[in-house]
C-alpha cells in the first residue's frame, strides 16, 4: 500500500493495493468496503527482491478519482457513484503518484525520475506544452523532498521530508518559513486549510504527528501519537479522524485509523 486519498464530498477513503491489484473504497461512516479489482500487476527486482506492482496513485476531483498504475503506467478515472473505469490514459513513465489540479483541470503524475507528466483531465491524454518557472531547494537531505500538499489561499507549501516536513512560502519565492521534526519514515502528508492542521505519519519511528501553521507559516508540533511501524501517508477526515496506509514495514494488513483530538 502507497498512497491513500479521501473524497469528502462522499466521505470515503480510496485505498489502492498495489500488490493484488485492487482499489478498496471505504465509507468512513459505517467502515462497509467495496472493492474494485481487475487493474493490472507485474512482477519486478528492487534490491535483489521480488515485488508485485499495481495501482499505487490516487487523486479524488469532483465525482471523479484518478488511479496511477505501476504495472502499465497508465491513468484510469473511475466513477465515484457507480465505481465503474471510465477511460484511462498511458504515459512514458511508470507512475508514482497522482494530483488532480483544479484549476487548470488537468492530472499531474510523478515517475520517480524527477519529473513530471501532466494530463488532460477529461481525456487522459498528455500536455507537453508546460515549462518550469521556477525551482525552489529544500532542506531534506540527500534523499530530496516526498509529497507536497497547497495551502493556496494562504500561499504555503508543505513538503514531506524523510524525517521532518517543512513550509515554503509559495506567494514570493519558495523561502523556507519553519520545519519541524517528525520522526523517521515520512513519505506523504495530509494538510487541513480549514484547520490550518498538518498530520505526518512516520513509518519507522511509528508515530503521527499532528503540527499547526499559524498566519506566517511557522509549524508548531500540538502532538505526537505511536501508530504501528509501517503506518504512513495520512488522510484526514471531515470528523478529524486520520487514516494512514502501511509500507513494507510492520507487516501491517490494513489502515491505521487514530481517533480525532478531544477538544
């Protein structure tokens, strides 16, 4: 498992297993599970052992939630109601991970080869016209920077770093405005404008924490919970309840789930 995503216009979780190529979808109401199965796999080498590759990106638009797959780099857009494929896309490089972009109405997926290809969101096909504008550094080490999730209105970036998560300030030039740390094992981060909360999971030091941003980007850690070694990659719900995916560690069979804070 990867990475997960939540539609809170439907209030469900979307889980893809990139091992047995299936996406769960769960409604976080009444935790009932519906399975979508038949998305391809394939068996590769990754240091010296044996993995099986599949849907692994996931990214919900309106009534829409797009699905990268390993196994034939494609881009499938499934049917939040009636769970059914509605086309797919194909692109130059296996995807990792999977970003609906609103405003230009387009799916960014990201190969793990620094880069990224950008998607027509309606028909799939890719857009070659873009160029960068701008390249900000991080301060994350030699492993370089994970996810990143937008605060747009208040202009702030958060990125996911191996072991802690940092803001920029993406309003002027990328300058850094505060970091905290996090604990080993970060991969992806969930981040509340609403709230103005961050949740990073730490799959090594098997622990959540929860962080807030105040109005000048500065990250204050309000707590950390212990999850379970393997727990990663957070969602959170309308509720505040967060659900984090497992990686290889642990050997975990399903989501962590962490109850909201008592107010």
């Amino acid at each position: 498992m990867d990475y997960i995503a939540y539609d809170p216009h439907t209030g469900s979780v979307w889980v893809p297993a990139i091992n047995i190529g299936s996406v769960y979808v769960v409604d976080t109401s009444n935790d009932n599970v519906r399975e979508i199965s038949g998305f391809p796999t394939n068996e590769v080498e990754l240091g010296g052992r044996k993995r099986t590759q599949g849907p692994s990106g996931v990214s919900v638009s309106d009534g829409v939630v797009y699905i990268g797959d390993r196994a034939d780099s494609s881009v499938c857009a499934i049917d939040v109601k009636t769970l059914d494929r509605k086309n797919c896309g194909h692109i130059d490089s296996t995807p990792d991970g999977v970003v609906y972009v609103a405003p230009t109405k387009e799916v960014w997926a990201a190969p793990r080869d620094n880069s990224v290809r950008i998607l027509d969101a309606q028909s799939l096909v890719q857009n070659t016209s873009h160029k960068t504008l701008a390249k900000w550094p991080s301060s994350c080490g030699e492993d370089g920077p994970h996810c990143i999730s937008l605060d747009e209105d208040a202009g702030r970036l958060f990125v996911a770093c191996s072991t802690s998560a940092e803001v920029l300030d993406a309003a002027h030039n990328g300058e850094k405005l505060s970091s905290i740390d996090t604990g080993n094992g970060v991969d992806d981060l969930a981040y509340s404008p609403a709230t103005h909360m961050l949740y990073v999971g730490a799959a090594r030091d098997a622990k959540l924490t929860l962080a807030r941003a105040d109005s000048a980007g500065k990250l204050s850690v309000v707590t950390q919970v212990p999850t379970h070694e393997g727990a990663r990659n957070s969602v959170v719900t309308k509720d505040g309840t967060v659900y984090l995916a497992h990686s290889s560690l642990g050997q975990l069979a399903g989501l962590t789930v962490v109850s909201p804070l008592q107010k």
